[in-house]
C-alpha cells in the first residue's frame, strides 16, 4: 500500500496564515510590529535562497524584515559588532544567523553573542538549556516543524517509539529533547543514532516513527524501514540529474519511491520539512515580540 504523503507545504501554510492574523492583531491592538533581523555572512548560493525566502516570508505574514548582507572577509569581531548592535535595535525582536558561517568564524561564540531573548533559532545557550529542562522559550525550527507536521497530520508522538538518524544541535539533539518532553507533542521514547552506531537499520526498523537528519542522500532504504512506520525526512542534499533543466534536484536523506510503497505516511523533499522550518521561524518571531511587550 503506498503511503499518505504528508504535505509540508499545505500545513506551513496554515501556520503562516495563522502568524499573519497575529501579526495584525499585535499592530491594531498594541502598535507592535514584529522584526526579524537575518545576518548572511558571504556568497554561498544556498544560503543566499534561503535567506530571500525567508524575507518573503515575512513580508507576506506582515512582519519586518531587516537584511545584513555582510561579505565574506568580515572579521569575527565585525559580526559580532553587528550583532550587539541588532541586540539594541528596539524594532528588531528576533534575530538569526544564517548558517553556516565561513570556517574561520567561531560558530558557537557568535550564536551565543545574539541576546537571549532575540535567539528565534534557538541555539544560544540559554535556551538549549531551557529546552533540556522542559521549560522551553525558543524551540529551534526545523525540530518544532517536524513536531507541528507529526501533530498535525495525526501522528502525535505520545506512546511511539521514535528513531532519530541524526544528532547535530541544529536537528537531532533538540528534537529528541522536544519529542521525549512531558508535555503535549512529546511524550516519545527516543532513540537518537548517529554515524558511529552499528547496524543501523536495526535501530530504523523498530521505529513507529522515524525521522531521518543525516545529510547522506537517498541512505535510508525499504529494507530500513518497518512496515505502516511513519517516515519524515529532514534531510536536503542537490544531486545530479541529467533530466532536470537544472541538472541537478534536491532529494532527502530517505529513499521517497522504494520507502514510500512501505510507510504508512512519509514528507517529500521538497514540500515537507523545509517549508515547516519557515513558517515556525515565523512563529518564533511572534512569540519574541509577545515576549518583549510582556503579552499574552
Ligand atoms: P550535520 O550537522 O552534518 O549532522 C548530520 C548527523 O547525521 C550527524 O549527527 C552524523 O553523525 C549523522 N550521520 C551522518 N551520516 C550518517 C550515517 N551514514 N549514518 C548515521 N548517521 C549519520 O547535519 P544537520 O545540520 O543536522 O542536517 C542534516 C540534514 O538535514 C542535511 O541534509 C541538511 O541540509 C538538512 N536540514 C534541513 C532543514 C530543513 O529545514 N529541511 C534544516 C536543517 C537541516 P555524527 O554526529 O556521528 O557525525
């Protein structure tokens, strides 16, 4: 039996409609426009699309959008600059740094160097701190976007063995800390694997629900993957392909055509996960302007 495909790009939608209403509700009752701040640091084509896709997206929900395109030569110190000084801008409430950063940049200094209660990505410390003790603030995106999918599709977590492939701190960690959390959407008994994890497809085959964040294109195989399991990729990786006018597509980390015809319910790549980031980035820069005018 093939599989429900679970339409990333209909549920971030809905979400983003949501964050519009807010949005308009914030300024006609309160005066508050909520701003998000993205820094880019050099040219990197990928970061570059993501970035404008982001300020669309902003733009559309009727939020403010504040570019700081800085080239790639700049100094760590010179980010950092930047960052205090968005730190004190009264109109920016969320700011994010578009990774990666070129390698010379000290990644873990400058995500701390962004204030508190600006980390709309959720990776400054505090709030990987808050999230590891269940009273999060700022719940890093792509995990809470997969979070929002599973629920709102009908796969609540609760009761489910999830198996995450996959423990970056942009992906992996925060999502088994969001999915094993005793609260609504969590409520998993997780199992997190990784590249030094023998025998692999042992741990995938055992999962009601498993979710792939590797960055290894197409890896996760039929023979991986427990029949009626609930299949979310994460994973984006271009590939060649001669029969795009590109010469090149994006795919996941999970083989959609083999994988499909087992699952119960499985996300594309693209229209899964990637839109979902998005729309709870949207989400998060609401919830850090409430926060900043102490409202509900
Ligand atoms: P990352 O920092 O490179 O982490 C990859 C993780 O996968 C690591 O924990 C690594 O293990 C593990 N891994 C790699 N190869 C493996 C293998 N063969 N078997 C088992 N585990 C393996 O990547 P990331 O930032 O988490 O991103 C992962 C993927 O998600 C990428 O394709 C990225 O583009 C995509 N992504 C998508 C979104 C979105 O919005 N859709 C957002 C973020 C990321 P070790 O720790 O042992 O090295």
């Amino acid at each position: 039996m093939a599989a429900t495909i679970i339409d990333g790009t209909r549920h971030a939608r809905t979400v983003r409609q949501e964050v519009a209403a807010e949005a308009a509700r914030l300024r006609a009752e309160h005066g508050v426009v909520p701003g998000l701040a993205v820094v880019l640091v050099g040219d990197d084509p990928a970061s570059k699309v993501y970035v404008r896709m982001k300020r669309d997206a902003c733009e559309e929900a009727g939020l403010r959008s504040f570019d700081h395109h800085l080239p790639g030569e700049t100094t760590e110190a010179e980010i950092l600059d930047r960052i205090a000084h968005l730190n004190r801008d009264p109109a920016v409430h969320g700011i994010l740094v578009q990774l990666p950063l070129p390698p010379r940049i000290n990644e873990p200094r400058t995500l701390g160097a962004v204030a508190a209660e600006k980390d709309v990505d959720g990776f400054h410390p505090l709030n990987v701190g808050l999230l590891l003790l269940g009273t999060p603030r700022f719940v890093p995106c792509t995990p809470l976007g997969v979070q929002h999918l599973l629920m709102q599709s009908g796969f609540d977590p609760a009761g489910q063995h999830v198996v995450i492939v996959g423990r970056s701190t942009v992906v992996g960690k925060p999502l088994m800390a969001i999915l094993c959390q005793k609260a609504p959407g969590g409520n998993a008994t997780v199992t997190l694997c990784h590249s030094q994890t023998p025998d692999l497809a042992r741990f995938t085959r055992q999962a009601d629900i498993l979710i792939a964040a590797m960055g290894c294109p197409r890896s996760i195989t039929a023979p991986m993957v427990r029949e009626g399991a609930v299949v979310i990729d994460v994973g984006v990786s271009r590939v060649a392909d001669s029969s795009s006018p590109k010469g090149s597509r994006l795919v996941g980390d999970v083989d959609f055509d083999g994988v499909a015809q087992k699952a119960r319910a499985i996300t594309p790549v693209p229209g899964g996960v990637g839109p979902m980031t998005i729309a709870m980035l949207l989400k998060n820069t609401l919830l850090a302007a409430r926060y900043r005018h102490n409202l509900p």
